[in-house]
C-alpha cells in the first residue's frame, strides 16, 4: 500500500473517510488519484472490522 498513508487502521480508516467526505465522489477515484491499491486498502481496513459502503462512500 501507499507508504504515506496512516499505518494505524483507526487513522488510516479516518484519513481515508475524510478524503471521500472531502474530495473524492467515490473509492476508486481515491485510489486512481492517490495511486493507493484498492484491494489492498478494502483489506487492511476489512481486517480491522471496516468496510466500504459505496451508497455513503465510507468505510463503516
């Protein structure tokens, strides 16, 4: 995953929701953008218990 993002999952979890919140209309275009592995961003925050609602564009 990208090495700037936030290695805490509760940080990475809020970092990544205040970008969708903020800037970005949906995950993939956050992760197109900020060059992050989709799939292994859903992951690193699934095993912390998160996952991504598209209809909110957030994790919960």
């Amino acid at each position: 995953m990208n090495e700037n993002l936030p290695k805490d999952p509760v940080m990475l979890l809020s970092f990544i929701n205040l970008k969708l919140r903020d800037e970005f209309s949906s995950l993939e275009e956050l992760c197109s953008t900020l060059n992050i592995n989709r799939k292994e961003l859903e992951e690193t925050l699934k095993s912390s218990g998160f996952e991504y609602d598209q209809e909110n564009n957030k994790f919960w």
